[in-house]
C-alpha cells in the first residue's frame, strides 16, 4: 500500500485552477481500484492518497500523469507500507508480511 503526499508548490489560485482536472484522474484512479481515500491536508498545503494494487513503478508514473503534477503546481512524497493491520471496514485491503 503506498500513501501519496502531496505538496502544493505553486499559490492555491494555481491549484484550484487544475482541480476539475485532477478531480477526473481521482475518478479514473478510484474506479480502477487502485485508490481507496484521498482529501486535503488541513492546513490546506496540499493532499493524500491512499493507493495499493500496484507496484512503487507505477505508483510513481500515476502521480506524474496528476494533472496537478504536470502543470508544476504540486510534489509528490511517495511511501509504502505493509498494510498489516486495520480496521475491519478495510479487512479487504489488509495485507501479510512477506516471507
């Protein structure tokens, strides 16, 4: 599982100019499975995401399509963990350590 730190690099005038955009790659991305939460941080100085089901490579190439990305008005941290405990709402994504 990875969670996807956004940090905004640009004013948030920038941002919101993007945000139609970046709402339809969240879509894409929640309809695919692959995204399970996402929101703003508070204070507002950027977002997460909550990811799995694909390998660091492609969670790396799926936050440089974010249009946010490409238009330079965030960064990406990128960090993975093993999933290996949760709360039964999110029993389905809970994961087991490698052997």
């Amino acid at each position: 599982m990875f969670v996807m730190e956004l940090m905004y690099t640009a004013p948030v005038e920038d941002v919101e100019a993007e945000m139609d955009a970046h709402v339809a790659w969240l879509d894409g991305y929640y309809a695919s499975g692959v995204f399970l939460a996402s929101g703003r941080k508070v204070p507002r100085e950027g977002g997460v995401i909550l990811a799995r089901g694909v390998s660091r490579a492609e969670v790396e190439r799926i936050a440089a399509e974010d249009p946010f990305a490409v238009a330079g008005v965030c960064a990406y941290r990128i960090t993975e963990f093993i999933a290996t405990k949760t709360s039964s709402d999110l029993a389905a994504v809970r994961e087991s350590l490698p052997s």
